[in-house]
C-alpha cells in the first residue's frame, strides 16, 4: 500500500480529519493534506510515527476485543 493510499484509508477507518491526525502524528494538518494529495511525502521520521500510531490502534483494537469477549 503506497503511504497516499495509507494514510487516507487510516483517516477514514478511524473518521478523524487531517487536524486530528496531524495534532497525533505532531505534525501540521497542512502536512497531511500534502501527503494526501502527493504534492509531498512522509519524511523517515514521520514514517515511523504512522507506523507507531497504526501499531498503537492494533494494539489498542485487540485489547477492546479481549475486554469484549471477556465481558460476555
């Protein structure tokens, strides 16, 4: 999945806007509004912080699961 296709596809699932998804990556919505539209690309750094946040969400994702099933 090429990082346009990704981060798009991560701001719909999570139904967040550009701000939000900028402020959680510590970077400017302006910024992600350019990888949105291909007019720039994530830098190695911010590469690495989407990677973490998607991993954070997974993780989180799995634990909500477990506490589900638990409660049942």
């Amino acid at each position: 999945m090429d990082y346009i296709t990704k981060i798009i596809s991560l701001r719909k699932k999570l139904a967040v806007s550009q701000e939000d998804l900028a402020h959680e990556l510590g970077v400017s919505f302006a910024t992600v509004s350019r990888w949105e539209t291909g007019k720039s690309k994530p830098s190695k750094l911010a590469e690495k912080a989407i990677d973490l946040y998607c991993e954070k969400l997974k993780l989180f994702d799995n634990e909500m699961e477990v506490i589900t099933h638990e409660s049942r």
